[in-house]
C-alpha cells in the first residue's frame, strides 16, 4: 500500500499574504512538491470551500475573527495553491470552483468578488466555475460505489486531469469534521442532491459518510491543503478558534 505524505506548519493569523505563500510552499516541499500529476495535467480543478459566505445573512456579517474568515478558505491560501499550481504547470487550464447555493437573500455571485477571486482570472489565468449551472455528466463510481453507481456533476469538473481540495479546519454538525474530503461536496450541483443546501445528502450521517468515499473515489483529488489558520469550532457556523496552522497531503 502506497503511504500518503501530510505535513503541518505553523501559520499565525497576522501573517502577511508573502509569508503565507511561503508557508504553503514548504508545505507542498514537505510532502514532495506539486503532483506530477498536476504538472502534466491539461486542466486542473481547485475547490476552495467558501460556504460560509453564503450562509451569511448579508456580506457585512460574514464571520470573521481578528480579521480571519471563520468558516471559509481564506483567500491568501487559495491564490497561494493557485500561485503554485501555475509556477509548476504554466500551460493548463486551471478552474476555481464552488457551488455558490442560494442560502440567503443577497446575490451568491457577489461570492466570487467577495472572496478576491476574480483578480486571479487575470494574475494567473483561471476560470470561475459555478458548480450548480453549466452540462453535467455522469461519472461512474469506482468499483460501484457505496451509494451511488454514477454521481452528476459539471463537465469540465468530470474531464479535469487534476483535482485540488483547498480546504477550511471547521467543525460539522452532521460530519463531525470538516476537512480537505467534505469540502469536495460542493463540486455536485445542487440542484440534484437535493435542496438549495443539498440536504439529501448533507443533513443525513447514512448517506453523507457513504457519499464522502464514491465522490473521493471518483475524482480521487492529486492534492489537498488545509486552512486552519482560524478554524470553525462547535459547528461549520461557530465562533472563530485560534489553530494558526496549514497542513497539505
């Protein structure tokens, strides 16, 4: 059986975009640089977990503390993976995606502004992906799967040569723990899991464990780095906890 390398370094929250760019890339060098299959890959899909903003009432009460957001990917950490991605693949596609569901009143599009996505179109050539619009497929679990044969999801998320979770350290009220495997969730479209939050899934500890291992299964992610810098305690919408760390696997 192949071991899977994981790493952990401190990451205090007052850090400097720079340093936290630095800290991902020893991390990524401890566990053996960026994936060969990364930096051959044609298209490569990185998944930021950023339903905290969505779940927000309003933009101006998006959680934070000291600065930090709670329960989304913070954005340094997420242009940090995109940045080195690029270093280490200059030709492919790179997609960003997130399910951006219809929790609250204001506009989930406003998502992709409020989380500084839409600069790194432009820095480092990526596109946003809305996980809940556009063709979906059906891709045919492994070995069968534990709940599902095929799970649906968007096109380009299905024909990505590369898969990278960017992930938040939260506590979940049905998972128990949010981490680098539950944040990949978000890459099915919602409108066939279920309600606008996908509970047939999300809400049932049954189906959601089962469901974890055919989707990892399927798209089988090549990386994954943790944002615990701030992590969520008590449930994926509590208050801030002071972990100051960032791990990669």
């Amino acid at each position: 059986m192949t071991r899977t390398s994981v790493a952990i370094r401190r990451c205090q929250i007052e850090s400097t975009a720079e340093q936290v760019y630095a800290t991902v890339a020893a991390l990524i060098d401890d566990i053996g640089g960026i994936p060969e299959s990364i930096r051959s890959a044609k298209s490569v899909m990185v998944k930021p977990n950023w339903v905290g903003m969505l779940v927000a009432p309003t933009p101006e009460r998006v959680k934070r503390h000291r600065g930090r957001l709670i329960n989304d990917t913070d954005p340094q950490v997420t242009e940090a993976v995109v940045r080195l991605i690029r270093e280490a693949n200059g030709s492919a596609t790179i997609y960003l995606a997130e399910g951006l569901d219809q929790f609250s009143d204001w506009d989930p599009n406003r998502c992709w502004e409020l989380m500084d996505a839409e600069p790194l179109c432009a820095k480092y050539g990526i596109e946003l992906i809305h996980t809940d619009e556009g063709d979906v497929v059906d891709v045919p679990v492994p070995g069968g799967g534990l709940i599902h044969q095929f799970i649906r999801m968007r096109a380009e998320i299905a024909e990505a040569d590369a898969v990278v979770s960017v992930a938040k350290i939260k506590c979940h009220q049905t998972a128990g723990v949010t981490l680098s495997t539950k944040n990949l969730f978000g890459l099915v479209p919602a409108t066939r899991y279920g309600s606008s939050n996908r509970d047939l899934m999300h809400q049932n500890p049954f189906r959601l464990m089962r469901f974890f291992v055919d989707l990892a299964a399927t798209l089988r992610p090549d990386l994954a780095v943790i944002d615990g810098m701030v992590g969520a305690n008590h449930t994926m919408e509590g208050e801030g906890y002071e972990t100051e760390v960032i791990l990669a696997g």
